[in-house]
C-alpha cells in the first residue's frame, strides 16, 4: 500500500486552498462538508468562492500566496494553474511537515483525495492511488447504489444505543453480538424503512434478553478455505469467517484469504508439516476446545476441504467427546479446484469411468500394510490423484508400472495450483520424472495418473505465468 488511510478530524482547523479557480472551488464544496476554518488564497477569485465568503463560510485573501499562509495549516490543498508555483508550495508544506494535496499532481502530493460515499457519519473513501480516477468513480457509483440512503441515521442511532449497552452488557463479545443482531436483524430494517419506534422497540427487547441470558456457548466451524485462490471460498465460509472471534489456521491459508476475516479476529497459525505427528493434532484439537469454552466463535480454517486428507474427522470427534457444538463447511479440494485450473476433467466420460483420491504420504515406520491398493489404482480407464505426493514420486510411479499401468500412460504434476504460481508438468509415467528434475516446483503439488491427463494439451485455460510474459512484452 503505498497510501494509507486516514480520516482527518478538520473541527476548527484551518485549511488553506491556494488558487481560486474552477477546481479549487470543487475542493471547497468538499471541505464546506467539514467544520474546518478555511482560507483561500488567490490574486483573482471565482464569483462563487467571493458569495462564500460574503456568507462568511470562508476566508479569502485576494493576492499572490506568501509562505506565512501556511502558519497553522492543518491541510493544504493546492489548485493554481500554474505548476512551479504549485510545485514550490507543496516543497514549502514538506519542509514544514504540512500534509499536501497538489490537485492532479500525485507526484507533489503528500497525500491524495479520495472518491467518497458520504451517508455521514458513514463514509466510505475509494482510491486507486492516481492510476484511475475512471475506475474510483465507477466504483464510487456502485457504491453509492448499493449503500442505503439511511446508512447515516443509522450509525447515528447505533451511536445513540452505545451508552445503554455499556451499561447492560458484560463484556465487549456480548456487545458486539447485540450490536451484530441489531444490524443484521428487523431493528436495522424497520430503522431503515422509517419505523424508529418499532426498531427502538425491538433494541430494547434484544438488550433486556441479552442482558439476562447465559454467557454465550461457544462453537467451532470447520471450513474448507480452498486450495489457494480466494474466489474459490464459498459465500457460507466468507459469512462465517467474518463472524468467528478466533480462526485456527493451516500454514496452506493464504494471507488474502485470512485478510476476509474481522480485522480483530484472533489469528493463530496452527500449520503442521507433512509428517507432523499426532501431539501437534492433540494439540490443535485441545486449542478448539479451550477457546470454544471461552464461549468464542471458532473457525478451523483447512486448506481445501476439511474432510479429505485434513483431518477434520479427527477434530470433530474431539469436540464431539468434549460436548462443544460444531459444523463443517466444505471446501473445494485440491484434487477438484487444481484439476479445473489445469484443464483436466477427471472424469471425462471418454477416458474414466472413475476417480481416487488418495495420500502419497505414508507415516515412516508404518510399513507395507499403509501402502495403498496399488493394482486396483493402476487399472485403466480410472483417474488417480495423489495429495502429498511430490516427495515420493519416484516410488508412486515405479509401484504403478510394476502393477501394471502402462509407462504411456499421461501423468501431471500441478503445483500451487488455482493461485497465480500455478505450474503444471505434463509428461507420462515414464517421463514425469525427468519432466519435474530442474524445475524447482513449490510445494504444495498434486500428481494426477490417468488419459484424461492428455486433455490439458488442449483444454488448458488457465496459465498466469504466461499471462505475465504475454502482459510484460505487450
Ligand atoms: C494435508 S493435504 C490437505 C488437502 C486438503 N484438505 C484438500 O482438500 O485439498 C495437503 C496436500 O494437498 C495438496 N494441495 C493442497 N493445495 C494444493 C494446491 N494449491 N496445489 C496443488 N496441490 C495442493 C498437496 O498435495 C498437499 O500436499
């Protein structure tokens, strides 16, 4: 990010707009929204900036701009047709640690104006940082649109309802809760279509029983996060990773999909490693159980979907033993979501009758009997998709030869699929080995067996390095 966002409290602060023109009084109509002190300075002033200061709305100095303007600038906003002056401004608030807005010279600007929804107090600011001020508004409009005009009042009324909840309600999860069913139950709505007294009515109602109920249960979501591209999250995973107090990640959870969360969810990263073993799992289900007894709402966050290869049976029995209430969301598997990416259908009627999913990771010290069923994955005419198998791929591909599958048959690894890093290798049994040596593929990797693998020659779609390539030379 290379601005941040800030809203600027301007009660009584004087802000200096030098220039005079068309474009400074746009800048003026925005700040008159504001309680700041204005003052404007400008040798020749537009007629609609003089009625302003008539009115007594603002001040306006009729000469060219001298240093001294700025003593006791809070914000400086600079529109004057001419660059050097603007130029030689804006270096005069830098040098004194005035934030500067030189109009439609991001370069000079120490900060930027932003598009603004204004439903005040609500009030929503967009910003592309100067690449496009086309896309800001259109934004802007969506926006606008999609925000109710009564968003304001709204607020305001929450605001007004601060003060009784502090006082009824322990705690500050309690608060958010009453808040939470406030706004997204028919208070907010009959608020919202003009009822006040009915949404006061109901308020009431929510804050006496909330006061008086038990201390809230707690629970645990599991939730399928997908195998790497946030758009492939299920609207049911977003609402309830919004809603959760705090989210137990995997280390495979990417950073954007946990930017979806509530900003103060609590984060912990519980990510094991292939071959962790089962005190890291104790652990992590002792963690489910410590913090739903905490009366928190709990998301188990799992690469993919939380019942193939994630152990979320394994959790839910553990909640299940210690009474905490629980639910799944699925998520799209590895085996699905990286196989769409890549363009092969597993199941295409032409070339498989069927599809398996199964581990290539076999715990060391377990033995032959761990070892999956070798001679039925090698039949034909049958799709094979190993997870965590990367590290064995040299001992997958000879078990499946040695069982008969021919060493034609088409094989691929795709690695971090469905994200922007996606590689996919295609080759044969016989070459996929070869094919993947030198290639410093990034786990994590799926290898998929089977004909359908050959579709990808033609029905790949998907490819953001060659996107990139394509974009750079372009
Ligand atoms: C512990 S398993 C978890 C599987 C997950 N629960 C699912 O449903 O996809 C981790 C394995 O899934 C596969 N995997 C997960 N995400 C992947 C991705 N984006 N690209 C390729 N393979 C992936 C890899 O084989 C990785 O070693």
């Amino acid at each position: 990010m290379r601005y941040f966002p800030v809203f600027f409290n301007l009660d009584a602060k004087k802000v200096l707009v030098v220039g005079a023109g068309q474009v400074a009084l746009r800048k003026v109509c925005l700040l008159e929204r504001t309680a700041a002190a204005i003052t404007v300075v400008a040798p020749q002033v537009a007629p609609e900036l003089m009625q302003r200061a008539t009115a007594g709305r603002l001040q306006v100095a009729m000469r060219e701009f001298a240093p001294s303007d700025l003593d006791g600038a809070r914000l400086v906003i600079v529109a004057t047709p001419r660059r050097a002056v603007n130029r030689w401004v804006a270096k005069l608030c830098e040098a004194r640690g005035i934030a500067v807005n030189v109009v439609d010279d991001a370069g000079a600007s120490g900060f930027i104006v932003p598009a603004i929804i204004d439903r005040d107090p609500v009030l929503v600011a967009v910003s592309t940082a100067g690449a496009s001020p086309v896309l800001a508004r259109r934004l802007r409009e969506r926006l606008e649109a999609f925000i109710p005009r009564g968003f304001g009042e709204l607020a305001s009324w929450l605001r007004e309802l601060r003060a009784a909840a502090i006082d009824k309600l322990r705690g500050s999860d309690q608060r958010r809760r009453f808040f939470e069913t406030l706004i997204d139950g028919p208070a907010a709505r009959r608020f919202l279509a003009g009822d006040r007294r009915g949404a006061l009515r109901i308020a009431q109602t929510l804050l006496a029983t909330t006061a008086s109920s038990a201390p809230a249960h707690g629970e645990v979501t599991l939730v399928g996060a997908g195998p790497g591209d946030p758009e492939l999250l299920t609207l049911k995973a977003l609402r309830v990773l919004q809603d959760a107090d705090v989210i137990l990640h995997d280390r495979l959870v990417s950073a954007e999909i946990l930017d979806l969360a509530r900003r103060d969810a609590e984060r912990v990263c519980v990510g094991k490693s292939a071959g962790a073993g089962s005190t890291a799992q104790q652990e992590i289900n002792e963690l489910l159980v410590h913090h739903a007894k905490l009366g928190r709402r709990v998301v188990r966050l799992k690469g993919g979907d939380p019942f193939v290869f994630g152990r979320g049976g394994e959790e839910l029995q553990a909640l299940a033993g210690a009474g905490i209430d629980f639910s799944v969301v699925p998520g799209v598997t590895a085996a699905a979501g990286c196989a769409a990416y890549a363009g092969i259908p597993l199941t295409h009627r032409d070339h498989a009758h069927g599809v398996t999913f199964v581990t290539g990771h076999v715990v060391a010290g377990d033995g032959e009997n761990r070892e999956p069923d070798w001679r039925s994955l090698s039949l034909p005419q049958h799709t094979v998709v190993f997870y965590m198998g990367l590290g064995r791929l040299e001992h997958i591909v000879a078990r499946l030869i040695a069982h008969g599958a021919p060493a034609a048959r088409p094989a691929a690894v795709i690695a971090q699929g469905t994200t922007a890093q996606q590689r996919v290798v295609r080759a044969t049994l016989a070459t996929l080995q070869g094919a993947c040596a030198g290639m410093q593929l990034q786990s994590p990797a799926l290898l998929v067996v089977g004909d359908v693998v050959a579709l990808h020659d033609a029905l790949a779609w998907f490819n953001p390095a060659a996107d990139e390539r394509a974009a750079r030379s372009a």
